[in-house]
C-alpha cells in the first residue's frame, strides 16, 4: 500500500515543535518585505496572509489624523512709497523758482538788502556752517533778500576763490536748498562776482 506524503500539519503534529515553529515564522513575517516585481509563492496558508498584509494600506491610529501639507501664503507686498520729489539745482543762470520781474530787479541790484554775511577769512568748514546758520535765520526771521559775500579769490593769477566756488553747492544742499528760490551775481555796488543775492522762500504758516 502507498504511503501518501506526510502534510504540513502531519509534520508539525507535535505540540511543542508546532509551538516553536509559529513563533519563528512569526518573526521572519514580520521582517519580510515584498520585493517590487517578485510574488510570494502560492501553497502556503501563511505566506498567502502575510501577503494579504502587506498590500494593505496602513491605517491611522485612533485619535490621530493624517498629516496635511500646509501651504504657507505670503501676504502681497506693501506699495511702493512715491519718491520724494527734489528740488531742481539752482546756479547763477538758471533760477526755476523765480519770476521774471523779481530776476531782472536781482540782475540790476535793485533788491532791498536785509541781512549780509561775509566769509572772508573762514575755512571751508566754517563758511558751511555759517552758511546754514545764516539762511536758517533768515528763513524763521522771514527775511527775503540776502547777501553772501564769498570774495573773488587769487586776482593776480585769475583763479576762482574756494569759497566762492564751494558756496553755490553748499546754498544746493539742503536744509539750505528748501529755504531758498534762487541766487545770481550781486551788482558792481555791491561786491559783484564776490558776492551772491540769495532770495529767501517764504515762511510756511
């Protein structure tokens, strides 16, 4: 009579090794991981559950929500400020802020003198000074014609004093250039291309 082959419970009928046998493979399921494009192979009970396992999605634990990706929003960027508008660049020949009439009195010395200061002597930095201070006390005193006297410079070699070239760009900086409408030459009388009419703006309310 022919023995038929002994099944995989015949062979692990034994209570003990049975025993042992399912905490072993208990623990090399849970090491097994399926390789991509291979299958487990089909016979056993176990192999087809663990398989089963595997394919299943994970679930969420209880009380616990799936991460969401948060989108972080940035806010727009605020408008650009208008730039502050500058006032053009006065010199002996361009005057913007000054009308016609008041120039031609200007050219001709014909302006009312109410304050005067001399530089004559001082160094570049305290003409600057002097400078400010000058016009600042006369823009709050609200005077409106001027006299700076910067001298002529070197006369015998013809050169250009430094003072007199330095003091159109300092009345140019501000504060000095908000508190100003323009400047020219003084008439012949009154120091000439030594000396420079400043004409005040007027006093804010």
């Amino acid at each position: 009579m022919t023995k038929k082959p002994k099944t995989h419970k015949e062979k692990t009928s034994n209570p003990s090794i049975a025993e042992d046998d399912a905490v072993l493979w208990d623990g090399v399921a849970a090491s097994v991981r399926v390789l991509e494009g291979r299958e487990f192979m089909a016979g056993s009970a176990d192999a087809q559950q663990l398989q089963k396992k595997l394919q299943e999605k994970p679930k969420t634990p209880p009380g616990k929500q799936p991460l969401k990706k948060t989108v972080q929003i940035k806010p727009p960027a605020p408008p650009a400020l208008p730039a502050k508008m500058l006032l053009p660049e006065l010199s002996i020949d361009k005057q913007p802020g000054l009308d016609k009439s008041t120039a031609r009195k200007m050219a001709r010395g014909q302006v009312k003198i109410e304050s005067r200061l001399d530089l004559h002597g001082m160094t570049q930095d305290e003409a600057s000074v002097a400078l400010e201070r000058f016009i600042e006390n006369a823009y709050r005193n609200t005077k409106r014609e001027v006299i700076v006297v910067t001298g002529k410079g070197g006369r015998t070699q013809g050169e250009i004093g430094v003072l007199r070239q330095m003091t159109p760009q300092w009345l140019n900086r501000e504060p000095n250039r908000s508190r100003i409408v323009a400047f020219s030459h003084a008439a012949p009388k009154d120091g000439g291309e030594g000396a420079l009419y400043v004409r005040i703006r007027k006093k804010k309310p």
